[in-house]
C-alpha cells in the first residue's frame, strides 16, 4: 500500500513536551509533503491555539480539531462539525454541574464558551507555564486569549444548554485523578456520549460517534482516498481510533497502552523527533519511486 495521507496528533507527538515543534518535525512533515502526501493535524486543540504552528510548518495541513469534531481545509475554512446532541448537552450540564465540581469549558467550530474568563486565564496560565514562558508572558497570552481576542464567550451552561445552544466538545480539566473517574462515571450513564483523555488531567466530551478515525475517514471520502492508505500516530487514548483505522498506525514511544496495542509500530518519544522517526520508517523515497 502506498500512503497518501498522513495524519499526525499535536500534543505529546508533534510536539515535545514543552509545546514545541522542533526543527526535525518540521522537515519530516515537509519531506511528506513534497512526496505529494497530504498532511492532517488531529488535535484536541480548537483551531485558535492550532494557528501559530501552522506558520511555523508553512506547509497546507487539514485540520481535524476538537477531538474529531470539527474538520478544515488547508485555508481554514470549515468543512464539517459534529456537535453534541441537544438533548444529551442538556443531561451533560446538568452532570458536570453535580458534585465533585471540575473546571469545564465547550467549543464550537469558533468559539469557546467559559463559566467565568477569569478561571479560563487561570486554566490557560497553567498549560502556557508547562511550554517554558515566563509568567509575564504565560500571563499575557491569557489576557489575549480570554479578553482581547473575542473568541472566549461567557455563559451560564443551564440557561445555554436549554436554549439550543450547540457545542462540539467539551472539557473537563483537573489534578485530581479520582474526582475525574467519578466525574467519567457519572457522564458514561447518558447516552450517544463518547468519553475520552488526551492527558492525565483531563476528560473530553463528545458525541458517540465522534472521534479522530471518523474524522479521518470523513476527510478520506472528501478526498477520495482510501483508509488504508492512511498513516496515523499518536500517544493518548484519544489518538487510539485514528491509529487502528489508518493503514499504518504508529504510536510514540511515551504513548498510552491502549494507543501502543493498536499501532503496527512503535516510534522514539514525542521529544526525540517521533515525526522523523515515523517518516523514515515509511521510506517515502522508495515509495515515490
């Protein structure tokens, strides 16, 4: 089989754990990218926080963002969403706001919707610290994000949910692990959710049938292409469905169990150019001739 598509996860794959995307990616994604193979970024991530890294590939990526939910083309314009049932979003809020009481914000193909911006600063401060900036910038980039950059949108979830409100996900975030499962055990009862992690830390929300394979497969018949000519890689449960449906299947050598069992090979770890390692295993050269 001959790959025509690769498919790549962001966080903890492309990216080292700092956030960033190293030189060694980059030119592998470019090397796919000159071989005529089309490039896809599968992220959690809303396409805001996937915009700066798109400059720094300068190459034309699909986007599948949000988990599965959402599909873009290489200008960003939105090709497809699949949002939450509006009877399950109704049961989901009225889940999320029983106790133990997590952090949550949802997103559509724009925006994202928060209970309070300043608990969204707090949120996003914390995950800009991990990728090296210093507070004052961490804490500038919240500001941005939050207040400046007219993407956030303040709303009380109940009123929102009944009112026909849509979301494509939504996101549980916390440290505590044993509050998450329980929180995960109460959302498991309502039905046409798919739950799944893409950190220790969080829970995404979804509907049943959205997930990083379908996505992929979505994009597949937009683009004519086959599932198995497909190479997937990533590390966390949520990157599972994309790997066992792709035609070859990688997993990052610091990935989940269940994203390792799927994979038909094992790369090096998100810090030590998984993309490269991944692109050389294929032998693309050969492949183009």
């Amino acid at each position: 089989m001959k790959v025509q598509l690769l498919a790549t996860d962001m966080d903890g794959t492309l990216l080292d754990d700092h956030k960033r995307l190293t030189e060694k990616n980059c030119l592998a994604l470019q090397e796919a990218h000159d071989r005529g193979i089309q490039v896809v970024l599968c992220t959690g991530r809303p396409y805001q926080t996937v915009k700066p890294y798109l400059g720094q590939l300068a190459i034309p990526c699909w986007l599948v963002t949000n988990n599965g939910a959402v599909i873009r083309d290489p200008k960003g314009n939105v090709l497809h969403t699949s949002y939450l049932r509006h009877e399950t979003l109704i049961q989901v809020v009225q889940a999320l706001e029983t106790p133990p009481h997590l952090y949550y914000h949802g997103s559509d193909d724009h925006y994202t919707y928060v209970k309070s911006r300043w608990q969204r600063m707090k949120n996003i401060f914390s995950f800009e610290r991990r990728s090296l900036k210093s507070r004052q910038q961490a804490a500038f980039h919240a500001v941005d994000t939050v207040l400046l950059s007219g993407l956030h949108r303040k709303v009380n979830y109940a009123t929102f949910s009944q009112n026909g409100g849509q979301l494509a996900n939504l996101i549980v975030i916390s440290q505590d692990g044993e509050a998450l499962e329980l929180k995960r055990q109460q959302l498991e009862k309502i039905p046409n959710l798919f739950l799944t992690r893409s950190g220790h830390d969080n829970l995404e929300i979804l509907d049943r049938y959205t997930t990083k394979g379908n996505a992929l497969a979505w994009l597949c018949r937009h683009l004519n292409l086959d599932m198995g000519n497909v190479a997937a890689i990533g590390d966390h449960e949520n990157d599972v469905s994309m790997i066992a449906m792709a035609g070859f299947g990688f997993a990052t050598e610091n990935a989940v169990t269940t994203a390792k069992e799927q994979a038909m090979h094992i790369t090096c770890s998100n810090n030590e150019g998984a993309l490269w390692e991944m692109v050389t295993l294929l032998d693309l050269k050969k492949q183009a001739g």
